[in-house]
C-alpha cells in the first residue's frame, strides 16, 4: 500500500452488510432522514472517521477528495417488511432468492438509494475518499443544492443510484416543472365560451404537441411532457372557474431548459405559466479518468461493464451542473424496482458494488489497485 493509502481502515462485507440492513430497516422519507443520518455518523465513528450532520441534514465525512462518493439518504414513502431470504427458501413469493442463488434484501430503499449508500459508506472507509449522504433527493434535491454552494469541486464524483454491479451511468435528462393557472368568468355551461379548465387543457395539448417525436426517437433523447396534477372548478364566491395543472418535463442533452421552456410557453395564449428552478441535463463522456477506473474494476472483477443513459433525473445532474470535474452514477440493485412495492436488492450484488467502489476509488487515489 502507498503511504497516500495509509488513511484506510478495514471493512468486512459483514460490517457492510449490517449498515446496509439497518438503514434500510430506519424509515428515512424525504424531510425524516434524521435517524438514518446518525446512523451512518455511528458508522464512522466507528472506524475513527470524522463525521457529522450539517445544517441541512447532509451526513459530510471529509478526506481525501480524488474522488467524492455521495448519495441519498431519503427514499420514497412506503412501507415493505424488511427481511433477508436465503436461496434454499421454498416460499413462492421469494422464489427470487432461489432462481439467483443469492440472499435478498428486501425494503424500501434497498435499491433506491440505501444500497448504494451504504456501499459507498464502506468503500469511503475501506480507502479513505470523501463521503456525502444528501437529504432531500426525491423531492427538492435541497441536500446536492447545499452541497454544491457549501464546499469546494473535488477531483472526481461518484453519484449513488442503482445502475447494477456492472452498470455505469453516463448520462440522465434533465427536469422543469411548471404551474399552470387560469381563470375565466363563471355562467351556464350551455355558453360556447371555454373556461379556464378547457384553457388549460388546450394549452397542455398544444404543449404535447409540440414535443412530439416519431416513435424511432429514442426515449432518452426526446421531450416528455407530462400533466401531475390538475384542480379546478367554481371558485368560493361562484364568480369565476379557475384552473390550476402541475406538469413536469424531462429535457434531453441535445437541448436546454430555456428552449423548452419557450417552446412550451409559445402557445400560451390565456393564462399564465410558473416554472420552478429547472435541473439541467447531463451527458459524460466515457472516456474520463472516472468511467475508465469503473471499466477497468468491473473487468477486474471477472465481468463486462454496460454503459448507461437513464431517462429521469438525479443529483448528478446539479453536480454536473456547478462542477467541472469528471462524474458517473454507480450503485446496486435494479433500477426497474425504484419506488416499487417489491423494491429488494442482491447482497451478492451489494457486495460486488463494495468492491468495485474500493478498486475505482483507489486508482483515482493513485493507490495500489
């Protein structure tokens, strides 16, 4: 080991593993991530790593910054039954664990984004790299918000989402979300007039329209416009109809935000349009320093490594956004079970994730691999 390697500290796959089951036995939604957060404290604690919680609920583990390993500690609501099913179990609903011969992890957030959380915990210790969890990605992102305005640029970032051992994501779209509000005067609904409620839905059919793509663009690379939520009708005081509808649109790397925004607003005729602070999309190349490391640990490893583009959005996308320094998205588990009522994670994976983190880590710490 180099003397820049002299910082790490040993952590068995069972150690790992238990971070992994506790965290994801602590109920963490979004704005409750308190008791998780300490968890993970605990945990570097316990390998005499300096960590604490900042003042917007972030888990910040300081060291060396070659590389920052960071993901999110919130998931989604909803409760599953934690359990681990071994591959000799008969029971049919878990016939998982006996198709794959591998123990299973279920639980919210096994997949999104505890196991990759957890991994990066154990590979930050294992090397001795910076460490993040963030609070708040699954609503407002405002942990990778604070993050990117409270510190300085490390050398290279690692985002935690579930790409499978052998997966490296490159690329996700970015997001604008808008409030459309309208109001019309009220009368009998025999009157030819539209309301508000038809206002809105023209202008959101006009919005779907102009984004429209032949079914031979690939997903990544389109526009996907999508209504949330929609109220409206007679106002409290019966003078008035108004309409209020929530959309949100995914932008792809080959556009920005602004142009969306124009394209969506260009048939806006009655009413009026709020558009939230929008995330930008992100594509890496992959050939930097970063994503060769992660090639070359998962070949290493005895296996092909599979290049990714995901379709929604995550916390790289505001790193990418402030920061000009190499970045991928790794981590375990299948992302097809993201927010899923059977959301559960291969610890066989869990554990090959943990050491592929180690081997990408300690090349860009210019180690011994």
């Amino acid at each position: 080991m180099s003397a820049a390697m002299e910082d790490t500290t040993d952590v068995s796959l069972e150690d790992a593993r238990q971070l992994l089951i506790d965290l994801v036995s602590i109920p963490s939604p979004s704005s409750d991530e308190a008791e998780a957060a300490e968890r993970l404290v605990d945990f570097f604690d316990a390998y005499g790593r300096e960590a604490w919680i900042d003042e917007v609920g972030n888990v910040r583990a300081p060291a060396d910054d070659a590389v920052l390993l960071t993901s999110h500690v919130d998931t989604v609501p909803g409760e599953i039954p934690v359990e681990v099913t071994s591959a000799d179990e008969t029971d049919v609903e878990r016939e998982v664990a006996e198709e794959t011969g591998e123990d299973i992890l279920w639980g919210r957030g096994s997949v999104d984004a505890t196991g990759p959380l957890a991994a990066m915990a154990a590979a930050a210790v294992r090397t001795g790299v910076s460490f993040v969890g963030v609070v708040g990605e699954e609503t407002n992102s405002r942990g990778a918000r604070h993050l990117v305005e409270d510190r300085e640029e490390p050398r290279a970032v690692v985002n935690g989402e579930p790409s499978g051992a052998t997966g490296i994501t490159l690329g996700y779209r970015g997001f604008l979300a808008g409030t459309y509000v309208a109001t019309s005067e009220s009368g009998h609904t025999s009157r030819p007039e539209p309301n508000a409620i038809q206002h809105a839905t023209n202008w959101w059919s006009g919005v779907e329209d102009a984004f429209e793509d032949d079914e031979y663009t690939a997903v990544f690379e389109r526009v996907t416009a999508k209504p949330v939520d929609m109220n409206g009708g007679i106002s409290d005081d019966g003078l008035s109809v108004e309409a209020t509808l929530d959309v949100q649109l995914r932008i792809p790397p080959s556009l920005d935000a602004e142009t969306v925004r124009e394209t969506a607003e260009a048939g806006l005729e009655i009413g009026t349009v709020s558009w939230a602070e929008p995330i930008p999309p992100v594509m890496e190349s992959p050939r930097t320093e970063v994503a060769r490391a992660f090639r070359a640990a998962i070949r290493k490893g005895g296996s092909d490594p599979r290049l990714l583009r995901k379709t929604g959005t995550s916390d790289m996308n505001l790193y990418a956004g402030v920061w000009d320094c190499p970045m991928v998205t790794y981590g375990p588990g299948n992302s097809d079970l993201d927010h899923a009522p059977d959301e559960r994670l291969s610890l066989v994976e869990f554990d090959r994730s943990v050491e592929v983190l180690e081997r990408v880590a300690t090349t860009l710490r210019g180690g011994d691999d």
